[in-house]
C-alpha cells in the first residue's frame, strides 16, 4: 500500500474550519455537488448515492467546473472520463519574503509574469466499482494501469480543462487552496453543520460571536468559537481558523440530503457574460477615450505653456504602474510638481498623512503653482486617455497603482489586478479622507467595484466624477 503516514501527520498538525482540515474542505466541496472525492489508501466506503467519483492521486485537491465536462459524459456516457487539468495561472508569479538587514521578516512581495503551468491528470467515473479499482492500487501509476487493462479504449475518454490543483505537502498550496475555496464555494452549509449565513459571502460557525456592525468586504469564513471585532474591517477571501478549544465535533456526509450543484443543466457561462462585458467595456473605453481627446486637444498647448512658463520642461510626467494582471506601465500625466519631487519627498516621509503605502500630506511643497490648479481640475490626468487607447488602462477601475503600493494586502491586490486600472474609479468619487480611513476606504471602494462591475455602474461613477469637478454635488 502506499505510504500515508507522512501524509496523515502533516494533516493533524493542519488547522480546521468549522471542525474539517483542509483535505476534508475540498471532501465536502465536491460532495455538495454529488461528487465523491476517491483515493488510493483511503478508508471512507465507496458511497451508492454519490452521482460521480473523482479518482485523484493521495497528493491532490482540485477545483474545476463540472458544467465544462457535462456534455461529454452525458452524450458519449464513458465509463471513465479522463480529465487533464491545467493549472496556468496567469499571469504567474513568484512571492518572496522580505526581511530586515536583522533577518527581521518585513513583508511578502509578488514578482508577476513568470509563467507557471502546470498539467495534472484525474478521472470521473459514474461506476462504483471503478472508483473501487482506484482505491484498492497500490499507487498511482498502478491505479492507472489497472483503469487501461480493465476498461476497453472505447468506453474511456479525454478531455483538457483549465482549473486549480493544490499539493498537500505543500504548505503554501494548502493555504492558497482555502482562500480560492471560499470565493469558489457559495453555499458551504450544503454539505457541513454548525454554520451560518451572516451576509453575502460570509460564513461563520455557530457559535462564532459576528456583532450585527461587522464590516466585511468580500468572502470570508470565521471558524468555530471565533469573536469578530467590530471595530475592524476583515477584507476577503479571509479565513478566521477554528479556536482549537471550540472545534466541534464533525458528522458523516449525509449523502441522500444532498442536492447537486454543477453536476447537470448549467445556466448562460458565467465566463461567455464576463467575455462579453469585457468586449463592450473595451469599445466603450476606446470611444470615451476618442471623443475626450478630441475635446481637449485645444487646452494642451495652453497646459504645457503655462508648466514651461512656471518650471521649464518636461510637460508630461510617465510614472511606471501596474496594469491587469502586475503588467508594468508609464502612466502618462501632465507634470504638476517640481523637477526635485523625488528628493522632497524623502525629506518629508515622516509627515505622511495617509494610513496606507500611498504619500499624501496637505499643502504639498512639491506642487507646482500650475500643478495646484491642474489637480483641483483634474486636467494633470488628461494624458490618460492615451493609455486607455494603448489598452493599460480603462476609463473606470480602480486607481493604478505601483508596484511598491500593491505589495499591501494580498486580497485587495489581487482583486484590483483582475481589471485594468481607471483614469476614475468608486474611490475617486467616494472616499472621506478622514484621518486613519483612507487606505480602509481604498480597499474597500476597489473590491466593491470588482464585484459589482457593469455599465450602469461606470456611468454613474464617470457622473459623480464630472461633478465633482465642477464642484456641483
């Protein structure tokens, strides 16, 4: 048999949620879609109810969309479907820890754009007693041979998808694995008891102390015997482990109870909607962008008049920022501060008034007198347009940011670099400045638009933008 007790000792020292470990998450995970989860070595009985098994190595958690594999095993019926999962994650990247010159750990940072695919092979069946052929090898690598010798070439198929696969022995992919599941599980009480429903997103165990003012922004789980403060904003997909005093004690799977989610009759492709609204918010952008350029051409000579007149050249400023995805960018603006910025702002540091990593402090020395008057307008952001047209940038989205900037909380960094960055946003138009918020309300405003992206939605934020600098509200 194949050797688990390394495997068995590893998920004992796991943490647990809502009383499951990780490997028994993605158990019920695919339960609740009337799937059981099938591996060599493992005790639990091969179950009548379940609609499919997942014939997966001892190694492996998984998430895919089922409705991507439902037409093949619906028309063509094979015993056994062969599934070849690609895992490229792109842009790919690389996250380092960061210390201190006393080996002090400071931060993580995340380098993009290295490439990071990779294939890896699972089956489903609808027969017991193939999923039973799986679990009785001794490895892998057996299980397969025994899957080819057993059934006939014209009662297997194939087929290659894109989805996520994790490696248990891999703490940071046990991790990682949690935080996709909470944005990809909606309805976790399906297949586990003793949790709640708090808000859109958000689960919490039964016991879990969640005060009626809790702020969440995006999905998050709170274990067992946890106590949420009130006074602190949680930014998803988070996940508050289980108090280990308070972890209750986990019921079997009740398979006849369960109603399967993605197994048949998948509604319009939630990718095809997304694909569609990416393609008219892109048309949209490259007219905006068109007709503003039109409009304004005639200020720009008066603009870079009025900075060569106060401090010499250059008119435009081209600050690197991230675009969709960590992609490097000059974001283009018309010069509104001193040619010696850079140095000013080192010796001014420590009066910093934001809450965040951006610099902020009112009365800023570094402004030119044009710049003060460029800013109030918001005609230093003009030049913009051109980057919407080159495709870096969107009319609305979040504020592009630096890389040195988005290093600050994981989720919120990778939730604005799903989209392009806007020439205004929901934060633009929304945020208080009040004194220890900013960065809060930044994250905050950035994750709401994500989320709740449509065209009524831009209008509405290139509105309140337009009033705002008329100073009409």
């Amino acid at each position: 048999m194949i050797q688990n007790a390394q495997a068995d000792t590893d998920r004992s020292q796991w943490p647990t949620m809502w009383g499951l470990n990780p490997d028994q998450l993605h158990v019920r995970f695919w339960a609740a879609r009337g799937v059981q989860v099938v591996r060599q070595g493992e005790r639990p009985e091969i179950v009548e109810d379940a609609e499919l098994f997942l014939l997966v190595d001892p190694r492996t958690m998984t998430i895919f969309r089922l409705r991507q594999l439902m037409d093949q095993l619906t028309w063509l019926k094979p015993d056994l479907l062969q599934v070849r999962i690609r895992d490229s994650r792109e842009p790919g990247y690389r996250e380092h820890a960061i210390s201190d010159d006393d080996g002090r750990f400071k931060r993580f940072e995340r380098d993009y754009g290295v490439g990071d695919s990779r294939l890896t092979r699972v089956a489903l069946t609808p027969h017991r007693h193939i999923a039973e052929v799986w679990r009785s090898a001794p490895s892998p690598r057996d299980g397969w041979r025994r899957l080819r010798r057993d059934i006939p070439h014209t009662r297997r198929s194939a087929m290659t998808i894109s989805g996520r696969v994790y490696d248990q022995h891999a703490d940071g992919q046990v991790v990682q694995f949690v935080r996709d599941l909470v944005q990809a599980w909606r309805r976790p009480d399906a297949t586990i008891d003793h949790v709640d429903r708090h808000a859109n997103g958000v689960w919490a165990g039964n016991d879990a102390v969640v005060p009626p003012g809790a702020r969440f922004i995006g999905n998050v789980w709170v274990g067992a015997g946890r106590t949420v403060d009130e006074q602190v904003n949680i930014v998803g997909p988070a996940v508050l482990w289980d108090d280990p005093a308070h972890r209750p004690t986990v019921e079997e799977v009740r398979w006849r109870e369960i109603e399967p989610t993605e197994v048949f009759a998948a509604p319009l492709s939630t990718k095809l909607r997304s694909n569609l609204h990416r393609a008219a918010k892109r048309a949209f952008d490259i007219v905006f962008a068109s007709v503003v350029l039109v409009l304004t051409l005639p200020l720009y000579p008066l603009i870079m008049l009025a900075i060569w007149l106060e401090d010499g050249r250059p008119f435009f400023f081209a600050h690197e920022r991230e675009a969709m995805g960590g992609e490097p960018f000059p974001c283009l603006k018309f010069r509104s501060m001193r040619k010696d910025a850079d140095a000013i702002k080192r010796r001014l540091e420590e009066e910093n008034q934001s809450d965040g990593p951006q610099f902020f402090i009112e009365d800023d020395p570094r402004m030119t007198r044009v710049g003060k008057v460029l800013r109030a307008l918001q005609l230093d952001e003009l030049p913009q347009f051109l980057n919407v047209l080159f495709g870096d940038m969107s009319v609305v989205g979040p504020r592009p940011s630096p890389f040195k900037e988005n290093q600050f909380c994981p989720a919120w960094r990778e939730t604005r670099l799903s989209v392009r960055p806007g020439v205004t946003g929901l934060w633009q138009i929304m945020r208080t400045r009040e004194e220890g918020l900013d960065f809060q309300e930044w994250i905050r405003y950035d994750i709401e638009y994500v989320e709740r992206a449509s065209f009524a939605l831009d209008l509405w934020i290139i509105w309140k933008t337009i009033l705002l600098i008329i100073r009409w509200r």
